[in-house]
C-alpha cells in the first residue's frame, strides 16, 4: 500500500488515540482538544464528505467516552461537542478553499505550458541523422519560460540551432524571446551563411527596438550561440555573439569548452556600433556532442560563491557512465545530469532560468555492432 492511501487513514489513528488517552487519564482530562485535530488533519487528505464523517466520529467518541465516564455536562460535554463541530465545519472551509487554489493554480500552469508551447516550441527529437534533447529550467515554478530560448531548425543550408538570452525578465522577456525565435527562424531560411543570418536578426532587433519604450528600445539585446552543421554532420560552423562557450563532448568522454577566438557583442545593439560576426569550425566525429546552455548554468553559485564549471562536471559525468554502462549516454541523460548537479550546487531551486540544448551525431550502427557496444 503506498503512503499516500495509507496516509488516508491518519484522521482515523487520531480519533483512536484520543480514546486511548481518554481512557488512561483521570475524568478531569478531558480528549476533546485531541479529537479536534482529526477533522483538521483530514482537510488535505480527504473529501469534504470524509471531513463531515470524520468530524460526527469524533463527536460520537467524545460523547461516549463523557457518558462512559459520567463527566458529560455543559462544560465538558455540550461546550465540547459544539467546539467539535465548529472545527469540523471549519476544516471543510479550508478543503473548499484549497480544492478553489488548486484549480486555479493548474488553470494557471496549464495557460503557462500553452504560451510556452506557443513561443518556446520543443525542438523535434531528430532531424535527419541528428539527434536533439531540449529542456527549460525555470527559476519560479508557474513561470514555464522567461527569457533564455533555445530553437533547432532544418534548413536549404542545413540543420541551423540558436541558443539565446535575452535582457529582462517578465512579459517583456517572453516578447523578446518570441521575436528573436521569428527572426531566426525568418533568416535561417534565407541566409546563405552565418554572417548574413547574423546580419538579419540584428536588422530586424533593431526595427523591433525602435517600435519599444523605455531600456527595452536602448538596452534591449540578446547572448546568442548560433550553430550550423555541415550536411553529413562532420562540421559544426558556431556564431558566438556574447554567450556562454559550449561544451563538445567525445564519445570518449573527452571535452573541449569552444571558447570563441574573437569576442563579439550580444545581439540587438548595433545602434552602440557594427561588428563583425566571426564564424567559428570545428571538427564533429561520430559520437558527439555539442552541449549549449544559458548563464542560468554558468551563474550558479554555491554558498560558498563558486559558480558551476560544467566543463568540469559534466565530462566526469559521461566517463563514470562509460565505465558503468560501456557506452555513452543519451543526450536526455546528459541533460538530466547537468540539470541535477546545477541544482546541487547551488543548493536547490534554480537561480535563474536555463536553457539546454544536446546536438548529437550518432556513431554508425556498424561501429556499435564492431564494439559490441548498443548505446549511441
């Protein structure tokens, strides 16, 4: 039986505790307070209809044990039995009360998860032979998105990803994000190369941030990593405009942090300057990973006021899963460790919000059937 329909029966071991008590105490002792805490136990635990039946069991006790004990009068047996049914009237209140917050508490989640499926679509599993994780962490619980976005798409060019955050936080930030999703997705189509791809999201950021009031049209901007891979996946070309550096994982369990060689500004501020948007290459064997992630990760502190290196963590991770399993990991199990260990480490709730994204080229079957290997 699990705890939570033993827990049901919690109300009932009162009410026989306090007849137990009762019944090894002096008259003078009365058990009317203990069998008061019955019904109010039962507020989160059972149905209205319980609470009634829970609170008229304990009336009944109560009168029993007074007349069994000849103490049932005004004081002890009336007073009581009034107070018995105040608190039980009072326990169904607060049932009703907190069955009216839960549902409007999961109406308001469930209105948060369509506005994140509507602006922070979830990336599909697989393009072509490329493999896609995706999670959003939130800061705050009923906050399902905020301002860090992550977007994988296919393209004339190949498969296009960005992961971004944007300045702010609140409704602003959710506008934001859904802008910069368009312009990418807009430009990803039409954009021969990174460079130009670059060049039209800060177009159309800047056209957005002349229509906005206040720092969101002066200071509005956004950290992103742009990333393309070649058509047979050998190749990932990186865009890094202000944005924490990705991890490339080997199927080895080798990383390397793809600091970029130039460093370049967030997107969204070209009325401060122009700069260039240097395109990054790197090699992408079989069995790689590229892990991206906002500064929700990278900013997160213990008590100490050490912030997380997932450079450091996240490699032992994958070994020590070699060395148990024999094979790598799933992207979602990279994305699951990382999401724990941050957690971890700062010692429970995120800091802020954090997106993460796992770009994976799987090893050919051949390769795994040669190793004797079934894992990616």
């Amino acid at each position: 039986m699990t705890w939570s329909r033993t827990r049901r029966w919690i109300p009932a071991l009162v009410i026989v505790l306090a007849a137990v008590v009762d019944l090894l105490t002096p008259p003078s002792v009365s058990s009317a307070p203990l069998l008061a805490v019955a019904p109010v136990a039962a507020v989160t635990l059972l149905r209205p209809s319980g609470i009634l039946a829970t609170g008229l069991v304990a009336m009944a006790v109560h009168a029993a044990l007074a007349y069994a004990s000849d103490t049932f009068g005004w004081q002890h047996g009336v007073a009581n039995q009034v107070t018995l049914a105040a608190v039980t009237a009072l326990a169904i209140g607060l049932n009703r009360s907190l069955h009216s917050q839960h549902v409007s508490a999961s109406r308001a989640r469930y209105a948060a998860e369509v506005a994140q499926r509507a602006v922070l679509p979830r990336p599909p599993n697989r393009l072509g032979a490329l493999r896609i994780a995706a999670r959003y962490v939130p800061a705050e619980d009923m906050a399902l998105i905020g301002g860090d976005l992550f977007v994988v798409q296919d393209t004339p060019f190949g498969v296009r990803a960005m992961v971004g955050d944007v300045r702010g936080k609140g409704l602003s930030a959710v506008t934001a994000v859904a802008i910069d999703i368009g312009a990418f997705r807009y430009a990803a189509d039409h954009s021969a190369d990174l460079p130009d791809l670059v060049q039209c999201m800060e177009e159309a950021l800047l056209r957005e941030g002349q229509r906005r009031e206040g720092l969101d049209e002066t200071e509005g901007f956004t950290t992103a990593l742009i990333v393309q891979f070649t058509a047979e996946l050998d190749r990932v070309q990186l865009v890094n405009r202000g944005h924490p550096a990705p991890l490339l994982l080997h199927a080895d369990g080798q990383a390397r942090v793809l600091e970029p060689a130039e460093e370049a500004p967030p997107l969204g501020i070209t009325a401060l300057g122009t700069w260039s948007s240097p395109v990054e290459t790197y090699d992408f064997p079989p069995g790689a990973m590229l892990l991206c992630f906002t500064d929700g990760v990278t900013e997160a502190r213990d008590r100490a006021g050490v912030f997380y290196d997932p450079a450091d963590r996240v490699p032992d991770m994958v070994r020590s899963y070699l060395r148990q399993t024999g094979y790598p990991p799933e992207p979602s199990a990279v994305l699951d460790f990382l999401a724990r260990d941050v957690s971890r480490h700062s010692g429970g709730a995120p800091q802020d919000d954090q997106a993460l994204l796992v770009l994976h080229r799987p090893r050919p079957q051949k390769d795994l059937l040669a190793r004797g290997t079934v894992g990616p």
